[in-house]
C-alpha cells in the first residue's frame, strides 16, 4: 500500500481504528452490533502513515469515511451514525426519554469514569494514584447507581444489558473501558470492592 495515497472501501464504509484503542473498540463494535459490512484500516499509532492526516487532521482514531466520501470522527459520533443509519439494528432505544436517560448514563460514565482510569494509570506518586483511585471509585458508585434505576424501568427489565437483554447502545459506549480495570489491578494494583 503507498504511503500517500488513502485506502478506502470504493461504495463501502471504511473504518479507520487501532485496534487496542478503546475509543476505537466503540465505532468497531457499533458495526458489528448493527452487522454492517465495513473494511477496517489499522492505523499504527506509533508510525501513522502520511496520508492519514487526509482522514483526520486531528490523527486520532476512530474515523469513519462513509460510502459518499463523508469523514466522521469521535468514536461516540461514529457510534451514533450508526445507530441512526441502520435503525433495524435497535442499537438505540426508540422513545426519547429513554434516549435521554441513556445518554445521561454515557455521560455520567465519559465524565466520572474514564478519565480518572488514565490518571490512575498515569500518576506518579503514591499520593496523586490514591487521589485519583478514589474519584475513580467514586465515579463507578455513581455509574453503578445509573445501572440501578435502569434495570428498575421497563426498558432495562430483565437485564443484564442496559436495554434489558439486548446488547446495544450503552454496552458499545462502555465495555471497553470497563475492560481496563483489569490494567488497572495488574499496573497499579487498583481493587474494585463489592458493592453488595
């Protein structure tokens, strides 16, 4: 492949990712949870080839260039295409408050959550990991409180999803980073306590 010249899916959408980029885990899984063909370009983070400043000037992944040439970025933006482009697949629910309530969720998670897994990662001194562990905790608490009135509602009865027993919207926007806390016991020794 040259290094100048833009690979993408002629009439197809084509997928600009890393592959152990969480960010980029959220528009793969969008795909795959609505079961539409794509191509996946590997963009080696470390090395990014010349020609992807074209895609995305910002040379972050996820970016999406979708059949009629359009470029998309931000994995939850990609997400929502998505979902919104291929409503068939459910990945959305339908009612507008229960769309609300999802996206309040996603906040609550983008905000409280996510951040504070990198800072944990990142710290550098005993008492500045501490500080940000227990806003992480604190963070997962407030999520976990979201996931309580959720399963409480008749869109989330019946679990364990967030729209009951269908995976969709909240997962993709999630599991990735749920997934680091695995990194985050490993690397920094980080316990999450029973919340039982």
């Amino acid at each position: 492949m040259s290094d100048t010249i833009v690979p993408y899916e002629k009439n197809g959408y084509t997928l600009y990712s890393f592959t152990k980029c969480p960010f980029a885990q959220r528009a793969l899984r969008a795909f795959k949870a609505a079961g539409v063909a794509h191509r996946v370009v590997e963009i080696d983070l470390e090395n990014k080839p010349s020609w992807y400043g074209q895609v995305n000037p910002q040379l972050k992944v996820p970016a999406l260039r979708t059949p009629d040439g359009t470029i998309l970025i931000e994995s939850l933006v990609i997400a929502e295409f998505v979902a919104d482009a291929f409503p068939e697949a459910n990945l959305l629910p339908s009612g507008a408050i229960e769309r609300a309530q999802l996206r309040l969720f996603i906040e609550t998670f983008n905000s409280r959550y996510i951040p504070f897994i990198y800072k944990t990662l990142t710290a550098t001194s005993v008492d500045e990991q501490k500080a940000h562990t227990e806003s992480l905790l604190a963070g997962l608490r407030e999520v976990s409180k979201e996931l309580e009135k959720q399963w409480e509602r008749p869109s989330g009865k019946g679990g364990p999803f967030w729209a009951g027993g269908k995976f969709g919207f909240a997962e993709i926007a999630t599991v990735s980073f749920i997934n680091l806390l695995v990194v985050l016991r490993h690397y920094r020794g980080v316990e999450v306590p029973d919340t039982k």
